[in-house]
C-alpha cells in the first residue's frame, strides 16, 4: 500500500518544534511575558504559548490561550494578531472535532484575509477548510478549495513554504482520484518551487510522494531514483517518518522489479526504522506529558501570582479607601472644628457683652437706689398706683403701708439673703397674712414671690461680683451671701438672668475695669 504524506499549514504542522528548542525555557519566556508585559505584546505570548500547547496535543487549553489573545487583539485594534490568532483558533477547533466552530472561525478569517488582502492566512484558512472536507471524505470539495488557494499566491508569485505545501496536498487528493498524471504534474511543480529551498524535510516529503506516482504510473526506474533521493535527505535530515515511506516504497519498487534481495534488505532496514521510530514516539509523548506537567506547574505558579496580585490589588485598594475615608474624616472634623471655634468666638464675643451690660446695669441700680433714697420722704405721702383689686375687702391705704414695709425690708433689710425665706415667713415678718402678701406682690411686681426673690437675690449677687472688695471671695459664697441656698439653684438662676453663669461673670469683670 502506497504512504502518500500531506503538509499541513499552520497550527496543524506534526510538532516537529517541540523538539527542535529548548522547550523549557521558551515557556518560562512567555509566561514571563505574559506576566509582565500588557497588548499586543502579551498577546502575541499568549497566542505562541497555545502553539505549544497545540503540539502536546492540549487542543482545549490551546484554545483558552488563543481566545485570550484575540480578545487582547480585537480590543487593540491589531488585524493582523487578530488574523494569526483566528487560524490558530480555527485550527484548534479542527483538531477538537469541533468542524461547525472551526468552519465559523475559518470563514470569518476568510473574509478578513480577503479584505486585508493578507495572502499568508488566507492561504492558511483556505487549507484548514480543505482538511475538514477531506476529513468529511469531501475530495472535490477539497480540491477546489486547494485550486481557489492556489489562485489567490499566484497573483501574488507567491513561492514560499505554503504555496508549496498547498501543491503538495492537492497533488496528493489528486492521486486519491486515481488521477495520477495530475497528481505527478504537481509535484513536479512543488519540486521546482522547492529547489532553491533548505527546507530538506519538505523536499523530501515532495519528492517521496513524486516516487509514489512515478510508481502508480509504473515508471519504476525514476520512482527508485526519486524515493532514494527521499530517503537520503530524510536520513541526513533524521525525519524518521519520512525515512519510513521512503524504505517502504523502495521496498516495493524492488519487489516489483523481482529484486527480492534489495526488496527484502529494505524491507529489514523499513521494519528497523518503524522500531527506531516507536522509540521515537514513545520518547515524544513522554517529552508531551513532562511539558504539559511544566504548563500546568507554570499555570498553576500564574493562577496563584494572579490570585496574589488580586490580593494586593485589593488590600491597596483598602489602603486607599482607608485613607480617603481618613481623610473625609480628618476634613469633617477640622471642618467641625472651625464650626466649633467660630461659635466659641461668637459666644465669647456675646458673653463678655452680657457681662459689660451686666455691670452697667449694677451701677444703673446704684445710681437708681442713690435717688430712691431722696424720694423715701416723697414715697410716703404718695398714694401708690395698683391696679384694680380683685378682692375688694383690701383698702387702698392698708395696700400702701404694706408695699412700704415690703420694699423696705427687700431694699434695705435685705430680708431676700435669708437662704429659708419663704412666703409665709415673709407675710409673718411683716404682720400680714400669706394670701393678702402675695397678692400685693403680684399686683406690684407682676410676679410670683419666688421670681421676685430670685431677682432681688441675682441683683444683689451680681453686685457683689461686680465689687473689688469681693474678688478674693468664692463663687460659692457669695451665692449664699445673696441668699441662695444651693450651688445649682444659684448657677441656673443666675444664668437665666444674666445670660452668664456666676463664675465667667466674676472672672470677666476685671477686663472692664
């Protein structure tokens, strides 16, 4: 049975790049990159490091890396990423089995390519849609597809590695048809565009399969001569794949020719091979699972700086909201602050003027008890003024001779200093009754007797304050010495009338001297 080898573009290449690198390394690079570096940059990482992926076989992880980079690519802008990332993309999905996404993807980039006239991935996307028409066992399909590809790089005069591999694949679903002649024109033509080539893996894939249809066309002697030329590039080249087909078809070129000796030293040297390359495969796939081991280990590493980076993002973040919160709250309280100083300027402000009209009113009374004593003489024959009486049994002449002794022992007696003066004791030291004094207060004064004694009692320690003489006595004292009987009852009485407590006012008078 003849080998017939199809080159396939891009993603899709046999992952002869793992081991022609230093696999390691190069992912250490990108991870570095994509941990390191922002746009286009990390996206270019992100898409190369999914080609590794690919050829290890991780197809789905490959496909996360390369959905990350288009998102970077399309949010930047770049076509071109975006067009690299998008036959990478269809190519995952391709090898995924996934043939409706990959055929999606395939023709968004299709329109893309066309309009970007971007010959390269047009080219490329082109050959992924005829491996899934292959793959649907679709060979007119797939050969139509191969000549539209074919006629996009010729008007380009286009002769590099994917005009070449796209000659190669239609050669090769031309001799699927049994059409050789087709199949050996095109080789012919994908043997001259490689002639100046040094891909020696590509000629010598070119040129075992020209053998195979020089063989199909019983042209034995140029199929020895071509699969020799095969076999010696693909020996010195150590593609062990390509070594294979060529010993095989050399084998039955001699078989063929009834050289059972030749056929059979080919056949031993076939079957040393196949063992050289099981070797081969089974020391790649070991190489596949410790480098997808190091991927996982350098996900795993990224996960864990990205779950690091989220906490310090976040725990900066508190800092930040820490310190504007402070500092909101530092604002509201110097804000309060100067509030607080402003009222307290004010309140100074209107307390010493409360304690200047305070001392004007003391020597307004001085001034007025000075003249009250020159009219005593006159207050006697005097008739008061009352207002109308509500209990008519009261006689104008008794209410005047009881106003007189109640004034009298208020203004000179003082009898308000007394701390257990009550209404009843007043009315008693006076030889009335309680009813009839506490109307002539009232009457007089309009005001109850308490009001009327805590006036006279904040006059006279107001007075008191207000004198030199005093200065040395206390607060205290000097409350009781105006008749009150309590510290509190003095700070709350006196305030209520001065508009200043007891001790402020004392402490303020020495400023308006």
């Amino acid at each position: 049975m003849l080998v017939r080898i199809i080159i396939v573009l891009g993603l899709c290449l046999s992952g002869t790049k793992l081991f022609t690198q230093n696999v390691p390394t190069e992912i250490d690079r990108l991870f570095n990159t994509i941990k390191n570096s922002k746009g286009a940059e990390k996206a270019e990482a992100l898409r190369e490091l999914g080609n590794y992926v690919f050829d290890i076989c991780d197809y789905a992880s490959a496909l996360n890396y390369h959905q990350e980079a288009l998102e970077i690519f399309r949010k930047l802008n770049d076509a071109n990423g975006e067009r690299n990332t998008l036959l990478s993309i269809s190519s995952d999905y391709f090898k995924m089995g996934s043939l409706d996404k990959a055929h999606y993807y395939t023709n968004e980039l299709l329109l893309k390519s066309a309009e970007a006239k971007d010959v390269k991935n047009l080219a490329g996307a082109l050959n992924n849609k005829a491996l899934a028409q292959i793959n649907q066992n679709k060979i007119d399909s797939a050969i139509n597809t191969c000549l539209q590809a074919l006629s996009v790089l010729e008007k380009t005069n286009d002769t590099t590695y994917i005009n070449v591999a796209i000659i190669n694949n239609l050669a090769m679903l031309y001799s699927e048809q049994g059409k050789v002649k087709n199949a050996y024109s095109y080789l012919q033509k994908a043997l001259m565009l490689l002639s100046e080539a040094k891909n020696t893996h590509d000629v010598a894939i070119v040129m075992v399969n020209l053998a195979n249809q020089q063989f199909s066309l019983k042209r034995y002697r140029n199929a020895l001569d071509t699969s020799m030329i095969a076999l010696q590039l693909s020996t010195k080249g150590q593609y062990l794949e390509v070594q294979l087909a060529a010993t095989n078809l050399i084998s039955q070129i001699y078989e063929s020719s009834n050289n059972k000796d030749s056929a059979l030293a080919y056949l031993k040297k076939s079957i040393s091979i196949k063992d050289t390359l099981l070797v081969k495969q089974n020391s790649e796939r070991i190489y596949k699972i410790e480098i997808r081991n190091t991927l996982k280990e350098k996900e795993h590493e990224n996960q864990l700086l990205v779950k690091n980076d989220k906490i310090k993002s976040l725990q900066l973040e508190n800092q930040r909201t820490w310190i504007y919160t402070l500092i909101i709250g530092m604002s509201i309280v110097l804000v309060l602050l100067v509030i607080v100083f402003y009222q307290s300027i004010r309140q100074l402000r209107t307390n010493k003027s409360l304690v200047k009209t305070n001392l004007e009113i003391v020597q307004s009374e001085k001034k007025i008890k000075e003249a009250n004593k020159k009219l005593q003489a006159q207050l006697s024959t005097q008739k008061v003024q009352v207002k109308k009486q509500t209990n008519p049994s009261i006689q104008t002449e008794q209410t005047q001779a009881l106003l007189s002794h109640l004034l009298q022992a208020l203004d000179e007696q003082k009898i308000f200093t007394k701390p257990e003066l009550t209404l009843s004791l007043l009315a008693t030291e006076l030889n009335t009754n309680r009813t009839y004094l506490s109307q002539i207060i009232k009457e007089h004064f309009n005001a109850g007797f308490t009001e009327v004694i805590n006036n006279y009692r904040v006059k006279e320690a107001r007075s008191l304050l207000a004198s030199p003489e005093n200065a040395n006595f206390t607060v205290d004292h000097i409350g009781a010495m105006a008749g009150f009987n309590s510290k509190a009852s003095f700070y709350a009485v006196f305030k209520q009338h001065t508009g200043v407590t007891p001790s402020y006012f004392q402490k303020s008078v020495p400023d308006f001297k």
